[in-house]
C-alpha cells in the first residue's frame, strides 16, 4: 500500500484498498473481492442487520487485499490467515462488533461444518479446500466451547452471508453506498 494511502482516515483507506484490489479474483470463486464484499454487505443491510455487522459483512475479507500471496495460495498448501490480518488491521479503528466476527470467520465455517452436515454439503469447492488448511471441522469439544464467545452469533451470521455471495454478475449498491455503515462502526462513533 502507498504511503498516501495510509495518511488517508480510516474509512477513506479502506474505500481506497477496494478501489486498488477490490478487482482481484475472490481466489477461486468467479467474482472479484469487491463483488464479494458489496454482495455480503448487501445482503445483510437486506436481512436489517446492524450497521455493525453490515460493516463487518463488507470488510470480512479486506484481509486478502493485504497481503501479495498468489490467487492460487492454497494450491500451494498455504493458508493467508487472513482472518487474522484483517482483524488487526481493523481493531485500531473499529468496534469489537465489527472486528470480532471478521476474526472469527473461519473458525465459524469449522463449526458450521462440525454441526451442520447441510453446511458443507453446500460448500464451494475452493472454501472446501481452504478448510482443510484451516484446521478441518471442529471437533465437538472445540464447537461447544466456540459456542460461548460473546460474538459467536455475529461470526455465523456472517459466516452464512460469506457463503452465499459468490453469485456472478448480482447487482449491488455501490461501494460508496456502504461508506457511512463504516464511519457509524468506529471506534468513539458508534450510534446504536
Ligand atoms: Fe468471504
């Protein structure tokens, strides 16, 4: 990222990562990352979802777009944790409510996994393969203890939506439509 990219405020940064990377595939999905992303947000804003999690739902994965690994990373057995980045790129500016189902995204598709037979029978292909780079299902001691994180219901909630906006060619808003979700959802902002 730039250095002028970085001097920007924090909503201004995000918007501009997605104008610079958004067009990179979703790794083997047949949308790009902004589709996937405005397709979540847009779904969630559709199902009245707090402006939280509809900030949440748009920036679950701006963790890809901050790393080079290649597109094809988990044909080489590598998993970008992005999960991870994203949530401490995030936890600087944005409310727990935002950062922790992004955070905990992954580890929300292993427990729909271990619990859900459903769940996984509708997997894509692609998600089917990062799972096994991330851990596989969870076991039934690790799902009953995820269960009980403060934020468990957001991660599923997300994690559902994740699943489901991969649909080629789906009109949205655009991005700009979803900006003031994110201004409502910093840190000292928050209105609700
Ligand atoms: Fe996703």
């Amino acid at each position: 990222m730039s250095d002028d990219v970085e001097t920007l405020d924090p909503v201004s940064h995000i918007l501009e990562c997605f104008r610079l990377r958004g067009d990179s595939g979703y790794g083997k999905e047949a949308v790009s990352q902004l589709e996937h992303a405005l397709q979540s947000a847009y779904a969630a804003e559709q199902a009245n979802a707090s402006p939280e999690l509809i900030a949440a739902c748009l920036l679950h994965d701006v963790g890809h777009l901050l790393h080079d690994l290649p597109e094809d990373a988990p044909d080489q057995g590598i998993d970008d944790e992005h999960e991870q980045l994203g949530a401490a790129w995030l936890v600087e500016h944005f409310v727990p409510e935002v950062v922790e189902p992004i955070r905990l995204h992954v580890a929300a598709k292993r427990y729909l996994c271990a619990v859900d037979p459903e769940y996984f029978s509708k997997l894509s292909p692609p998600s089917i393969q990062s799972l096994e780079l991330q851990g596989g299902p969870m076991t039934k001691t690790q799902a009953a203890h995820f269960e009980l994180h403060p934020h468990f219901e957001a991660a599923i909630k997300l994690r559902r939506i994740d699943d489901q906006a991969k649909i080629p060619g789906l009109s949205t808003p655009p991005l700009s439509h979803f900006a003031n979700y994110l201004s409502q959802s910093l840190i000292g902002r928050s209105e609700s």
